[in-house]
C-alpha cells in the first residue's frame, strides 16, 4: 500500500495565529443541594436578555465588546479561507434553482404555493385556479424583508373563503412573531396586527374569527387567544391558559377543517382540546385529561351519512403501554380514554410517526427497522397497502394538503444520492404521478456517488446505524476525512436525505456520514427512551463508536474525523469534545447546548421548564442535578488537548441563548492546553442580527454553511483540494 500522508499534522489558520481574546473572569457562585457551582463567566449572560431579544442594541457594553472581539479573532484565523468560503458559496448557489417553486396544492377554486425570485432570498407566497391561470401574489417576501437585517415568515394561513390571508413575520430572530392580515383583493393589509405570538394560525369557518398562541414574559407559548378580523386586539379573548409552566400550547386544524385542536404539551405528555369551527365562541371540549407520559393526537372522520356518528382517530402511546404508538378510535360525543377502540394495534418496533385522515382513507407514515414507508388503509375495510421503495438508505416525507374529500396524498421522497422527487399518489387507483423532481442546475451525476449503511457496535452492544455519503472514486483506504453528523435528542430523527450542501465536501474527498444515535427515534421509541434523563450519555458513546467504526473498517483514521452537530447536536458536540479528544481533528458547534446545568436550573429561561422531561430537573432533584452535572460540556471543560473548534451562535436565540457558546469558548480558552501542547485552534461567531435558525435569507443561509465546510475543509488540510468533477 502507498505511503498515506498524516493530514492531521496540517497546521491550519497559517503558521502564526494572532492572539485570542481573554474573556474576563468575574466568579460568580451558587449552591444547590448543598453543592456550590463558582461560574467565571457568568457575567456573559444579560441581566436584560428579554429586552435584547425585542432590542438587539439594549445588550450591555462589555458582553457586545467580548463578543465582537471573538468575532473580530474568528474572522482573522479565518481570513485564509475567504477565497475558499467564496466557491464554496458559488459551488452551493449553483446547484440552487433561482427561481424555485413548490408544487401547488389545491384548496377549493384555487392551488397555493410558494416561489422564489431569480435572485431573491426570500418566498413569495401565490396561488392560481385550481386549473392553473394567472398567478395572484398573496406575499412578497422580497419586499417585506427590504432594508432589514432579518425577516423570517413564520407561518401562514389563508380563510376558507380565500378572502383574507393570516401570517406571521419574526423581524429580530427571536421567534417574537407579529400577526398580520392581507386583503387579498386589494394586496393591503389590514389595521389589525397581534404582536408577541409563535405558533399556528387558525381559522374558524366563518373567515372572520382567527385563532392564534401569545408568548408570555419569558416567551413561552402558555395561552391560545381568539380575535376577530375588523376588531381591536385588545377586545381579544383568552380561550386557554396553561397554568403549567413546563408545557407549552400549539393549535392545529384537523384534515376535515371541522374542528381546531389546542394541543398542551412537553416531551411526554400531551392533552388536546377541541373547538367547532362552525362554534368559534364555544369553550374548548377536552378528548381526554393529560397523564404523564400519556402522548396522544387526534385527527377528525365525519360521519359520511351526516348522522351525526362522527368518530375522532387518535395516535397514541397509551400512557407507554404502547411505546412506538397504535391508532385507536372513538365516539366524537364521547372522546375519553375509556372509549377508546383498537383500529390499528401496537406493533413494537413499527413505529408510527405521523397520520393523515381523509373522507375514505387513512395514510400513516411510520418507521421500521430504520427505515420510513408510508401506509395506506381502506376507511370501508381495513385493508392496508405500503407504497414501496427500494434504496438501502433514504428519507420520506408525506403532506396530506388542505382538501378531506380526496384520493390523493403528495409525498417527497429522497436518498443522500438522489434529489428529492415529489409525487402525487392516488390512495384508490394505487398510481403515483410524479410532480417534481429537483432540479441541480450545475449538474448532478448520480452515478458518481455511493451511499451505504453500516452499522456500529456502541459500548452495550446495541447497534448503531451509520449512513455514509462519498464519491465513487473516493479511496476507502483509511486517507479519507469524514464529516461525521449527529443529532441525538427530543426523539428527532435524522433522515438520509439529498442536500445540495454536502456535495462540495464530497467532491473534494471527504465521506459524510451521519450517526442515527440514541436520543433519536430512528430505531423506534426505545431507541428515543434510551438516549434520554439518565441514559443520556448513551447518545454521546453511540456518536464517539461510529467514528471509531469508521476508523475500525478501514474508511478514516483517528484525527481525520470532523464532528459536527447543533443545538442538543451541539451538547453532543462538546460532551464528546470533553471525552474522546483523541478521536476528532476537528468540532464545528452550531448553536450548541453546552451549559446544561445551569440553564437547567434557571427557569426563568424559555425552554427549562418544558425540557425536564428531556434532561431532569436538577433544582429539584438531586440526582438529576449529579447526572448532568457529570456531562455538561460547560461543566467538564478541563486542561487537555482539544480539537479545534468552532462554535457558533445567535444574539436573539430564545432557544440555546448566545452565551452558552460564548461561555463555553471562554472557559475553552482558559482551560485547554496551547497549540504548541497539541491544542486546537478555539474559535466563536456570534451573528449579531440573528437567533436560532442563523441568517434568514436563502443564500445568506448558504453563507453560513460555506463558513462551518471552509472550516472543515482547512483542519483536515483540504482547502486547496481540487474538485473531482461537476459531479
């Protein structure tokens, strides 16, 4: 075998790095059950956050000074990437469609979709006559977001009479959305505008009356408010309050746009209560009373005789007996627990992710030995038929539309090889007809690529999937570096899908690989229950034997792997930063949770009370308070060599707040051992106009992407690596 150059020797960022930043060290102590935690960094975290979430320019002095001196040191270590993040940029903008278009869906007279503008960065939202025409412009994303720093449309809805259309802007990054409405006749909007909401949009059947959420003072989502089109918002009325501050409320329409569901929930339990459309005044009716761990949802069949037999179709885990979910039915009259009746029986294993209810079918999307496929039943009969596919590894996705009294279901279907093909699919005649294949204007050969599945034995000897991306003509010989991606919690899976992003990774010799650790539910609920609360470190020792198996079957090498994951994918990251070093050249963080503990213990902030169910409660348990203590990133930080790092975070995120980043790399800096110890480089980006998500526009998102890859691309020493083909 040829000699194989170590590429980890490869010093990045040049020979002579400038001086980083040294963040201040002002000790800052609490104690808790009888522990005391001293904080050095702890000033970081505004005193002000709620007002800097609404006002960016309200941040203190001397947390913006230390913020913007690590982004000034980011961007000078980086500088010698600045060419390469530019054809990165170029490399993913071309493989973009400038002016894309979703595919219409029918609601009634008319088809809705989305488009975007040659150049644009942000949709436009459309729609035609069912039969096609000319196209009416509802939303101008370009227009609205013109001369701000961020706009994100956070949702939309238009009435049942197609007259006015609800939606919903974030103009800060911090999830803070204000409702407003469009005359669609006009294009103007109306006087009406709600402030402070996040959540769906909901109307009665009168195209008059509008549901919608409202945050609270700590942004939470606790109560569902009713307003009337015309009326001043402070004549709305509250509909639900949530006295519990763990669980958050959502709204959500039922297929047969019959009912409206206020759903109550945190990560184990739910309970849903129902408006009649027609009945927009009436109080909300309970299903059936929250349980702890008792998740349940529940979708709407009319009685088609109009005999007033209508049934409700609940997906439930029942309280845990049936952990990977059954489909039960019930009497719409009389909807508790108690009369519920087997439709679709427990399976374990067969986990059922998702259901869609129509006038004569009932299509489920659930998963199976890892692998998703989408169900159809006869209302009439019973009877059952799959829609099939045949590739080892691939990501689907169903959208059932607006429309109840339909045959048709449109789902989207895609591998890490294949771009993502969208069809409509006949649930009677059993036909699909194929509506958009996505396009790759720069060109994309399928056949030179590969895409595989192994699998990886984790320290208790479950079996890890590991999904792998590479060039045909990458040489598997061990020279190769790998991108290795994973995620592992709130029981999010990580489907292998198509993204044009990767490509140029590929095309320069590295293997991405996504890790489908524990903490997900890509094996099933259990495989979700068993990466969480106490078993939490099973997600962090499932990710470290991936990449041991990639280096063990001859694919990599120690220091050849670049580990990447954001938000709980961030947690991973640090955790695995703090215990398998050795393994990792490089980390890119993206928004990670790092400072566990102490955000765990501050239930002021947004998302504390509702994660407890996910990571414990650590102010009143003091188990839960030593179990995270014992694999907080923040917490575990220590004197060794890291890989180098890059962490990157938003001002106004409401959901991992910019200064867990911005902590994390501060302690780094005073803890880890110096390059010339074997350290890596530590470095942070802060954007300062933006929250979770990162930038908001379309390419400006692209950019973003281009700087996380020209960071892989120069640890592993592959800035300068010449593309292998337009492939």
């Amino acid at each position: 075998m040829q000699d194989i150059p170590d590429l980890s020797r490869h010093r990045p960022f040049g020979q002579t790095w400038p001086t980083a930043p040294s963040a201040e060290r002002r000790p800052s102590t609490t104690t808790h059950h009888g522990q005391t935690l001293t904080d050095d960094f702890a000033w970081i975290r505004a005193d002000n956050w709620q007002e800097v979430m609404r006002r960016p320019d309200a941040l203190a002095a001397d947390i913006r000074a230390y913020l913007e001196a690590e982004n000034a040191y980011t961007e000078a270590m980086m500088a010698g990437t600045t060419e390469l993040q530019a054809h990165l940029f170029a490399e993913m903008k071309a493989r973009l469609k400038p002016d894309d278009s979703t595919v219409p869906s029918p609601d009634g007279p008319f088809a809705y979709y989305s488009r975007y503008r040659t150049g644009g960065q942000h949709p436009l939202l459309c729609r035609t006559l069912r039969d096609g025409g000319e196209e009416t412009l509802l939303l101008d994303g370009d227009a609205l977001a013109s001369g701000l720093k961020y706009w994100q449309l956070q949702g939309t809805s238009h009435s049942p009479d197609h007259a006015l259309l609800a939606y919903a802007v974030d103009d800060k990054g911090s999830e803070l959305a204000t409702i407003r409405f469009r005359d669609v006749a006009t294009g103007s909007d109306l006087a009406d505008e709600i402030p402070d909401t996040r959540g769906g949009l909901e109307w009665a059947a009168d195209s008059r009356t509008l549901f919608y959420v409202r945050l609270d003072d700590n942004q939470r989502p606790q109560s569902v408010w009713r307003h009337v089109v015309g009326t001043p918002v402070s004549d709305d009325v509250e509909v639900y309050a949530e006295a519990d501050p763990g669980f958050f409320v959502g709204l959500a329409g039922t297929q047969s746009a019959k009912l409206i569901q206020i759903v109550a929930h945190d990560h184990a339990t739910s309970e849903v209560y129902l408006i009649d459309a027609e009945r927009p005044m009436e109080p909300p009716r309970l299903v059936e009373a929250r349980a702890v761990g008792h998740e349940y949802g529940v979708e709407h069949l009319p009685d088609a005789t109009g005999g007033g037999g209508d049934r409700l179709v609940i997906m439930t885990n029942q309280g845990g007996a049936a952990e990977d979910f059954e489909i039960c039915e019930a009497p719409f009259l009389a909807p508790g627990r108690a009369n519920w009746q087997p439709m679709l029986p427990h399976k374990l294993g067969r986990l059922i992710l998702e259901i869609a209810v129509f006038k004569d079918h009932i299509a489920r999307l659930e998963r199976e030995d890892g692998l998703p496929r989408i169900v159809i039943r006869e209302n009439a009969t019973g009877a059952e038929h799959q829609i099939a596919f045949d590739e080892e590894a691939y990501s689907l996705s169903m959208s059932a539309g607006y429309e109840f009294d339909t045959t048709r279901i449109r789902f989207t279907y895609s591998s890490m090889t294949t771009p993502s093909e969208v069809y409509d699919y006949d649930m009677a005649a059993r036909t699909r007809t194929l509506r958009k294949r996505q396009e790759i204007p720069s060109g994309h050969d399928v056949s030179q690529y590969v895409t595989r599945r192994v699998f990886a034995t984790a320290a208790d000897g479950e079996m890890v999937p590991v999904s792998l991306l590479y060039r045909r003509d990458t040489p598997l010989d061990g020279s190769a570096h790998v991108l290795l991606y994973g995620y592992g919690a709130y029981g999010i899976s990580m489907p292998a899908a198509f993204a044009t992003s990767r490509l140029s990774l590929v095309d320069r010799g590295m293997i991405f690989a996504i890790a489908h650790i524990r903490g997900g539910k890509d094996r099933g609920y259990r495989w979700y229950r068993d990466g969480k609360l106490t078993k939490k470190t099973n997600t962090f020792t499932d990710f470290i034997a991936a990449g041991r198996h990639l280096v063990g079957i001859g694919l990599t090498r120690e220091k050849q792997i670049v580990a990447q994951g954001g938000s709980a994918g961030g947690m991973l990251m640090g955790a695995v930063a703090n215990l398998a070093p050795e393994l990792f050249l490089g980390i890119i963080a993206d928004v990670p949770f790092v400072d566990v503990l102490n955000t765990m213990l501050d239930d002021t902030l947004p998302l504390t009370p509702p994660e407890y169910p996910e990571w414990g409660n650590p102010s009143a348990d003091a188990d839960a308070f030593e179990t995270i203590r014992s694999y907080s990133p923040y917490d575990n930080v220590v004197a060794k060599a890291y890989p180098h790092i890059f962490a990157y975070g938003g001002l106004t995120d409401p959901r991992v707040t910019y200064w867990e980043p911005a902590k994390w790399v501060a302690k780094l800096r005073a803890h880890a051992l110096a390059a010339d110890q074997g350290g890596g480089a530590i470095l942070l980006k802060v954007n300062m106009t933006a929250g979770h998500g990162g930038a908001s526009g379309r390419y400006d998102g692209l950019k973003e992407v281009a700087t996380d890859y020209g960071f892989a691309l120069e640890v592993s020493g592959l800035a300068g690596e010449p593309l292998r083909g337009v492939g």
